[in-house]
C-alpha cells in the first residue's frame, strides 16, 4: 500500500495542528478548500530540473472593466519540475498578496506598495492548473486572480491555447442573465456565472461587437454568450430563452 494518503493527513494535521504563524492562519481563516488543494498536489519535485523568473504586476491600473483591481498577466507558465522566481510589483499604496494555494508548501507574497518583491517556489511535477489569487480579504473578487498553467496544465484549460502563439483568438462561453443593455456604448451588462480560465462569477459590463447582437434583448432574459477573451469583447449572444 501507498503510504501517500498518510503523508497528506499527516500534512493536514500539522497544518491544522500547529500554532499560528502567518501561512497556517491563512490556512484556517480560508477553510476547507485549501487544505483539499494541498492533497492535490504532492511535494513530488525532488531536485528542479529549471529555473525561470516571471514578472506580475498587481494594482489598480490592470484593472478590467467591472473590476478595482488586477494582475498582469493573469495566465503565467512553468514546466513541471521547475524552480520559479516571482518577481511580484504592487503599484498600490495598498497591500496586496499573491497567493497559491494549491502548492505544497503554499506560497504567499504579501506586501504594501509601490515597491517590489520576489520569492521562490518548485513547481510539481505534474501537468497541472494552478489557480492564484490576492489574499487580501475581497480583492479576489475585485479582480485579483489568474492561473499558474504547470507543463500542459490541467483539463480545466486544456483547449486554451499558449499566450502569444496562438493566431486565433481565445473565446470563451459564459451564460448568465442579462442586467443592463447601455446601447450608447454598445456594452452589456451581464450578471454571469464563472467563465473557466477567464473571469470569475460576476456583475460585469462587456463592449459587444457587432451592436447589432444587443437588439432584441431585454433585462431579465437568460443568455449564452461567447467572449473574445484578448479583446473583452462579446462577439455572440443566445437568449437561451428561445
Ligand atoms: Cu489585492
């Protein structure tokens, strides 16, 4: 028998065990999920195989539409087995965190800005999807969150092609009800359940293009839309009513 399932509980244990320096108390005040993400992925590098540095941004500036705040980029990339420097910019005056929960052990990078810090991390060797996220109490929801995609990545975002080299554009499904219709600046506003690997459940004003796909519609009516995800565009709408 494996004893793996006996090195995560005891990995649960001591997380939940131990008294509270910053990263445990992170653990407990975030509940029960990311302890489920530390089973998920196991300690299972032993000696990097690589090394890369990656650059993000975080503030108010990278902020979309709808949203306060943002990283930039929001999708970074990594090979399995490799060690990783994040070199993170807070451009706020504000503390901002980049949290990810789903390696073992997690990484956080918390700090007031402007100023910038880098860390450390192993990636697992596995593919495997990452999601990441400012721990300060709102801000993911506010804008801050995005994906560390290890080797291939996970099935979540197995169709979306690599950043830079894909000739197509990145277009996504969402549905969700319909809020506003603003036809002076050919925006919808849609409150939309979580588009996956693009945009977390929320009430968002999207530019819609061509105008046209607006006509017909009215608050209240439920509907599928497809996003050009580089441009933040909808470029199709189904009322789902029909
Ligand atoms: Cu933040």
């Amino acid at each position: 028998m494996s004893n793996a399932p006996i090195r995560s509980l005891v990995g649960a244990l001591i997380l939940i065990g131990l008294g509270p320096t910053p990263v445990e108390s992170q653990v407990r005040t975030s509940g029960k999920s990311v302890l489920d993400a530390h089973r998920i992925v196991a300690t299972s590098c032993v000696e990097p195989r690589s090394f890369r540095r990656i650059h993000i941004k975080g503030g108010r500036k990278f902020a979309r539409e709808g949203e306060v705040f943002g990283f930039e980029p929001r999708v970074i990339r990594a090979e399995p087995c490799e060690e990783v420097e994040i070199v993170l910019e807070n451009t706020d005056s504000v503390r901002h965190a980049l949290m990810l929960p789903g390696l073992s052990p997690m990484f956080l990078l918390e700090f007031s800005g402007p100023q910038t810090r880098r860390f450390r991390f192993v990636t697992p060797d596995e593919n495997i999807t990452l999601d990441f996220h400012c721990h300060v109490p709102g801000h993911e929801k506010m804008g801050m969150f995005g994906q560390l995609i290890v080797g291939r990545g996970g099935e979540a975002v197995a169709a979306v092609p690599a950043e830079g080299t894909a000739t197509a554009n990145r277009l996504y499904e969402g549905v969700g009800i319909v809020i506003a219709i603003d036809s002076r600046r050919s925006q919808l506003v849609v409150d939309h359940e979580e588009i996956k690997g693009f945009m977390a459940a929320m009430i968002m004003g999207y530019k819609v293009a061509p105008a046209s796909l607006l006509r017909g519609l009215e608050a209240g009516r439920r509907v599928r839309f497809t996003i050009d995800a580089d441009k933040e565009v909808i470029v199709k709408i189904i009322s789902s009513d029909e």
